[in-house]
C-alpha cells in the first residue's frame, strides 16, 4: 500500500462551504486510495451532509470546531476573536503532524496568516508565497497545462533579491510537479526585458538567477507576456502581483461585461457571438480555473493549496488532488533540497561575485 | 467393502440431481436440520457477489471474467473471511443465497472452501431453468428469487435471531426488509401480493411466495441487516429502513455493530481488523476512521466503541496480537481509536425517526426507476 497522505480541508470557508466543500472531499475520497481527508468543522453539520454523498467513510473523517471565518471579515481580527476556527483548527492539525497538507476555499487573508503563524518556513526559505495561476495562449507540460503559476499574489509584500529567488525556486518545483513540466521556464516580472531594468531587488535576482543552472530561468518579461505565456513561473513581489492579478481579473470580467452588452445591443452582433459560440465554450473548457482546483502557498513545510472562495465540488476535489500531488511528489522537499544547493553554490563562490542584494 | 459400496451409490446418485441441476431441469433444494437436530440459536444469511466476493458485472467482459474465473483468482472483501469464520459458532447457521446461476455452483463452494468458510445452506439462481422456459423476466428479477428462498429456508430451520448481509448494488435492502417484516407478521398477504405484482413476479412464482409467507414460523427474529456499500451509496438513502438496517463501508463496521449487538466478541473484531490490515488495501488510520463513521451516523455510541477499545486492549495483551511485529504497541493503537471519538466533539448522531411502516410497493417501484436509470448511464 502507498503512503497514506492525511489531506486537512477546512470544510467551513468558502462562497459553497460547507456543502460543496464537502461534495468535494466525498469525491476525492472516491478517488484518491491513498489519502484520508480530514474535514474540520462543525461536526453536527458535517454528519449531516456526509451520509447523503457517495463517499468512502473509511477515507473521510470530521474533526469538530465550533467557529468559522467568513469570507468577508478582517483576517487578523477574526483569528483573534475566533480561536477555534475551522481554519485554525485545520492550521493547527498540520503544525502538530496529525495532518500533511492543508485546503481551504476560505478568506485568503486568514488562511495564509494562520498557517504563517503556526507553520515553519522550509530549511532556506525566508518567505513564503502565495501562488495564484492564469489561462495564458500557450500551453505546457505533458499535460498541455493552459495556466501559468505567478507568485507572490500577497503573502509577502516587500521582498528582497533572496526572496525573489526563493520564489522562483518554489514555483519552478511546483510546475514541475503539478503540470508535469519538466523544466518549467522561470521569468521576473519588470517594465523591460533588459537585464538592467527595473528595481534594484529585480535586477539582482536577476543576476543570481542567471548563474543558476537548477532552474530554466529565461529572464526579464513584461506584463503584456503574461497572457501571452511567454513563461510558466512569474516571479514577483506580493506588492505587485496582487496588483496584476487583480487587473487581469478585472480585464476578463471587462470582457464578459462587453460581450453581455453587445448581446443586448445589436441582432448582428447576437449572431456574431452566436458564431462564436463553440469557440467561447471550447475557451471556457480550456481556462476553466475549477479544473486547477487552487493555488499553493509555498516555502512551509507542508503544502497548502488555497480554492478560490468561489469553488464548487469539482473545484475543491481537484484542489485536493492537487495537494496530493504535492505531497506524493514530495514537493517541499524538492523545495528544500533545490534551496540547500543554491545555498552551497553561494558558498562557495569568492566573496564578492555573485552577490544577489541589489 | 459395504462403506466403499455406500460412497459410490452415493456419488452415482448425486450425479442426476448435480447434472440436472447445471443443465438447468432441476432445483437445488437445501437441507435442511436433521432430524431431531435443535434448532439453531441465530441464522446468518449472506449474498455472496458483491458482498462477500469482489465481483464486478458491470459490463459483459466483467460477466465473462467472473464466469471462467478459478475459485483462486477469486477475491472476498478485505475482513469478510473473518467475519464469516467469527459467525460459525455452534448453535450458527450460516444460510448463502446468491444471484449467481447454479453453474457456478462449484467454483463459489471451492472458493468458499479455499477460505475455510462452512456453510449449511447454499442456494444459487437457477437461471437456466428461467431462459429454458422462457421466464426472461426473471432472468434479472431479485425479488421473486431470493424472498421464497429466504422463506423456504426458515422453514426449514427457524431461529430465535437472524442477520442479514447484502449490498448496495440490487434490491437487497427492500429484499431484506420485506423478508424481517414478513416474518415478523407485519405485511399481510394482500400488502405482499401488491409487492410481488410490482416487482413484476409471475403468478406461479406469486402463489408460491404466499404460500411460503403463509407457513412461515412467525416472530421478530431479524435483529441486524448489513448492507455492504460496495458502490459507495450515500449512507442517507438507507435511513428509512430505520435502525435495524446499517449500510457498511466495511467489515470492520459490520464487526463492530455485531460487538455491539453481543455476537462478536472483542477478540473476533480484532481478527477481522487483522485481516483488513493483511489485505494491504487497511491501514490502523482507516479502521480508525470507520469508527468514527459509524458513531456519527448513530450506529454505534460512544460508549461502545470505548467499551471495545478498553476490551481489545485486554485482549490484544492477553495474546490476540501475538507474533505482530508489524503493529504498534496497542496503547498506541487504542489511543489512536479514542482520538477519533473525541475528534467528534460534544455532537450528538441525529436520532432515528420512529419506525413507521415501509411503503414496499413505492419502493420496489423507485428500484426499478434507478436501475433502468443506470442500465441507461451504462452501469449494469
């Protein structure tokens, strides 16, 4: 038998929780034999929905907690006011090693700053990094992966060159694993693909990632290559990865806005979407982000895949299939062992070459 | 001389009924006490596909690889040998009725022989018999085979307690069910007669039913029906048939309502948590979660599962684990077990609504709609 891989899902965050939360961690029990799903919660709610789904009810167990956090309150102070939330309950089942990996399709803000207080950085990590991925042009991997990964999206908001490199790292273990890229291309995200520009943290990440030979670093892109898909791991600083995120985010809805309005607007431009139709649902079916399942926060020693908060069951099933992953392909080790490296090279090199501090 | 004479008139006179039998002319009756025998004390009743054995008819290369299967290459649900062989107790009976047709008769018994599993009855479909006569209707019909058989063998020999197995993949639930009310004087012939003409049952097959559920030695004697849930239906949906009925992810679960049911003992639920755990398929941390499971659905309390723990542990250290290296000390094991019943907090199962009569027909009726409902989806 394989190793077994206990999966912590916080059942109660999320837009659908915990109905579709639990919808998904029936399925994934159903089809993953080698993991127990833990689903923290409110056990009276949670042995109510579990008997009406197929599941496998020796994979799936409940672990009670009394309160939750809602998508909307401020992080700091609803983990204050609520210490036992679902999600900190969860945090802390992974801190004291009955779990392995973490879910939640919770508030991010609370997520993040609850496994950050109770979880320790990976051996060489300084920070950690929240992940986010994006339908791009081209595809990727063995398993034509449409998304690309950019991080930080938020966690860390002021970054220096060792953590831009920490996190180009990070990603680059995770493409490789999740979207079975064997080496996935790394790029910093700046205002010109120049070597010499942007930030002076940039432009010294980008001079110790270039000496790299672990990664397949290509170096600078601007944000228009984003979309395009020039390459599978954005690097970025928190402060300016939410920024981007957001604007695309806001861009497509801009899209979908436009289009609504051209449906209304005119019969010629109806039919014109109407032609287009197959195109858009064969667009829909390649950039469907619930096929994603989440984005990791990386850099701690165990992996947490955040679901968007608005995941339905499909979603939150892939998203634990996703930390399953990370866990089977040992993810935060790879992590580890690729930072040890990088750290024995910069030892060894003479004082004085090589320094990544802008 | 005369013993070895004796034999071989026997064998020679078991041929036609065997050969009749497979050729599909003739029916398999089973014994039923001998003469001055005393009546057993608890009857077992088991399906085996699907329940016992790991069988898949889904598709007809499925049929076909379970057809020319060897008894060897045959495989029971991880715990289920156990508890069989925990079951065969003296004053036990254990009573096999199978939808499997009577051809495969010598296969299943070698295979059943092949995990030191005895029985006292074996009964198997005479499908044969069905499509010789043209009866195609009850080529796929339950109903109409398992309850005379179920019938005709209580008759037979009438226990004071009987529990049930079957699965999720037919009617076993609603079979079941009908059978413990049956027996227990709760459906009168007219209801049963309404039953049988939904479950599209031929009047010579109707007659004989009602005649059976006429003579049969009444009382409340099914105490336990276990429904193994081998296509991971939603527990929720078995509710309505009320207490007496738990729908199993496992073994294990089954082992455990029975302990607390007093028919297995602490050592005999080890033994089929061993077994489990032999399979591969088991770790400690499943068993674990199966109890859980089963407290949160209010099939067992707490209190039992504690009760068993502290029992087991007594057990395991009086010998019942002897020769495990490959197990943690069974503190260890135990505390593991109490973790999950604490892990459910202060929450309470939600209670059981008070039994109220089954409405067979409407059930028979939403059985038949899921099953043309899957044929459609192309799942058997």
């Amino acid at each position: 038998m394989p190793t077994m891989h206990r999966i912590v899902v916080d059942a109660m965050g999320g837009d659908h929780a915990p109905d579709a939360i639990v919808q998904g961690a029936a399925e994934a029990s159903l089809a993953l034999s080698s993991a127990e799903i833990i689903l923290v919660g409110d056990a009276a709610v949670l042995g109510r929905l579990l008997p009406k789904m197929r599941h496998d009810g020796a994979r799936v167990r409940v672990h009670h907690a009394s309160q939750y956090v809602e998508m909307d309150e401020k992080p700091a102070e609803a983990l204050a006011a609520k210490p036992e939330a679902s999600i900190v309950v969860a945090a802390d089942l992974v801190a004291r090693g009955e779990g392995d990996a973490l879910v939640s399709a919770g508030n991010t803000g609370a997520s993040v700053l609850a496994c950050a207080r109770r979880w320790t950085l990976l051996e060489g990590v300084r920070r950690a990094a929240l992940a986010a991925v994006f339908p791009t042009e081209l595809r990727r991997g063995e398993k034509d992966d449409p998304f690309s990964l950019i991080l930080d999206v938020g966690a860390t908001v002021d970054v220096t060159a060792e953590d831009l490199v920490g996190f180009a790292v990070m990603g680059s273990a995770y493409a490789k694993l999740v979207s079975s890229n064997r080496r996935p291309r790394v790029a910093l995200l700046s205002n010109g693909t120049e070597a010499g520009k942007g930030p002076k943290e940039v432009v010294a990440a980008h001079a110790a990632l270039v000496e790299t030979t672990e990664l397949n670093f290509i170096g600078n892109i601007e944000g228009l290559d984003i979309p395009r898909g020039v390459a599978d791991v954005v690097v970025t600083s928190g402060f300016v990865g939410n920024v981007v995120l957001k604007m695309l985010e806001g861009v497509s809805e801009t899209v979908v806005r436009l289009a609504r309005y051209a449906h209304k607007e005119r019969l010629a431009w109806r039919l014109g979407l109407l032609a287009l139709s197959s195109a858009i649902d064969q667009l829909k079916s390649i950039t469907d982000w619930q096929q994603y399942g989440g984005a990791p926060l990386l850099g701690f020693t165990h992996p947490f895949i955040k679901a968007h908060g608005r995941s339905n069951a499909r979603a939150v099933t892939n998203a634990i299939k996703v930390a399953h992953k990370a866990l089977a392909g040992n993810l935060c080790g790879n992590i580890a062992r690729t930072m040890a490296e990088l750290d024995e090279r910069a030892q060894r090199k003479p004082t004085g070459s090589g320094a990544t501090e802008g | 001389m005369a013993g070895r004479r004796k034999s071989l008139l026997r064998r020679v006179t078991s041929i036609p009924i065997g050969l009749g039998e497979r050729i599909g002319l003739l029916d398999h009756v089973p014994p039923g006490l001998a003469e001055g025998a005393p009546p057993p004390k608890h009857v077992f009743r088991w399906d085996l596909d699907k329940t016992y054995l790991r069988t898949e008819f889904d598709s007809l290369k499925d049929l076909y690889k379970s057809a020319v299967e060897t008894a060897a290459d045959k495989h029971a649900f991880p715990g289920a040998t156990a508890l069989l062989r925990a079951l065969k107790q003296p004053g036990h009976r254990i009573c096999i009725v199978s939808g499997s047709p009577t051809q495969m008769r010598q296969v299943l018994a070698a295979k059943l022989a092949l995990d030191g599993i005895y029985w006292d009855e074996f009964v198997l479909k005479n499908n044969l018999k069905n499509i010789l006569k043209g009866r195609f209707r009850a080529l796929r019909a339950q109903i109409p085979y398992k309850l005379p058989a179920m019938l005709q063998s209580r008759i037979g020999a009438t226990a004071e307690a009987e529990t049930l197995f079957g699965d999720d993949a037919e009617a076993d639930a609603i079979i079941y069910c009908l059978y413990a009310d049956i027996v227990a004087g709760r459906v009168s012939l007219q209801d049963l007669e309404r039953v049988l003409v939904a479950s599209r049952a031929y009047e010579d097959d109707t007659a004989r039913i009602l005649d059976l559920a006429r003579r049969v030695p009444k009382g409340n004697a099914v105490r336990r029906m276990f429904i193994h849930l081998d296509r991971r239906s939603p527990p929720l949906g078995f509710r309505r048939f009320g207490p007496r009925l738990v729908p199993v992810f496992n073994y294990f679960q089954a082992a455990l309502v029975l302990y607390q049911d007093k028919v297995l003992s602490a050592r005999q639920v080890i033994f089929v948590a061993l077994e489990m755990l032999d399979s591969k398929q088991y770790e400690l941390g499943h068993l674990a979660t199966s109890v859980q499971d089963v407290i949160r659905r209010g099939r067992i309390t707490r209190d039992v599962a504690l009760q068993l723990t502290a029992e087991a542990t007594e057990a395991a250290t009086s010998g019942a684990l002897s020769g495990r290296t490959d197990l943690p000390p069974f503190d260890q094991i135990a505390e593991s077990f109490r973790t999950r019943v604490r892990e459910l907090g202060n929450v309470e199962p939600v209670p059981f609504d008070p039994d109220e009569p089954l409405d067979y027909v409407r059930l028979v009726d939403e059985e038949h709609d899921q099953r043309r409902t899957r044929r459609k989806q192309g799942h058997g």
